[in-house]
C-alpha cells in the first residue's frame, strides 16, 4: 500500500510540474523604407576623336532617390565608389582597349567611402571623365553599370 501512495504521490507531482506555464516573448522591429530609384543624366558620347588626342566629357551624372539619411551600398561595375575610377571601352574585335579616367568625382551627401541618401530624398554623384585614345582606332564602346540597394 505504502509503495501505491508512493507512487500516487510522484505521479500527481510530476503532472503538476508538467502543466506549469512558461512563455517567451520574440520581439518585431522593421524598418518600412521608401523605393530605391537610380538615374543618369544622358550617354557619355565622346564623338569622333583623333589619335593620342585626349577627350573630355563634363558634369556626367547619377542620381539616387531614396529614404532620406539611409547609408546606401553603391557599386559601378561590382566596385565601390572609392575603388572605382577607371572604366576600359574595347573595340568589337576585342583587340583594342582604352582607358577613361573619372575625375573630380564627387558626392552631394555622405561621402566616397560612405554613401547616404540625403535629407532632400537624393544622392548624386557626379564626375567628368577623360577619354585616352593613344594609338587605338575604330569604334570602341563600354558601359558604366550602376547597383544600389540599403545598407
């Protein structure tokens, strides 16, 4: 009889420590952010140019519109904006390549190494950029590919 108590008794105590309540509590937090945008402001078209001549191309371009402040990861052909400040164009057969150097490169907020959207909605980086033919000849074409998204 003492055994059957005994194991009444360890039965109800273990129900009862089974059927304690216990609770966790998992926080929400979002950051609800306005659509990125990017644009330019025209083609970099240098014309026709004569050998070893340098060509140049002034106030080129692009714009970002965003969520004001927000840091922002801006590359240029996969690099950063920090790495980035040559750009090769090759002629069709691939036998030619030419230099055009990006200059006074330069950011309306935040900075080469750490783009922000500024407080007016926008980021604008701009440049002027130097086309060194030397000796090459024929058409010869390139494209600056530009990716944005928040950091």
């Amino acid at each position: 009889m003492k055994k059957i108590l005994l194991l009444l008794a360890l039965t109800l105590s273990t129900v009862a420590l089974a059927s304690s309540d216990v609770s966790t509590t998992m926080n929400i937090n979002a950051i609800i952010v306005k659509p990125l945008t990017v644009s330019h402001n025209g083609d970099m078209n240098f014309g026709v140019i004569a050998q070893n001549q340098d060509a140049w191309v002034y106030g080129k371009q692009f714009k970002v519109e965003g969520n004001p402040g927000q840091s922002i990861s801006f590359t240029i052909n996969g690099k950063t904006l920090n790495d980035y400040n040559e750009v090769r164009i090759n002629n069709a057969e691939g036998t030619s390549s030419v230099p055009i150097w990006l200059e006074n490169r330069q950011v309306t907020s935040g900075s080469l190494y750490s783009p922000t959207i500024g407080e007016d909605g926008t980021f604008i980086y701009s440049f002027n950029a130097k086309l060194v033919p030397g000796t090459a000849s024929g058409l010869h074409t390139g494209a600056l590919v530009v990716s944005v998204k928040y950091n």
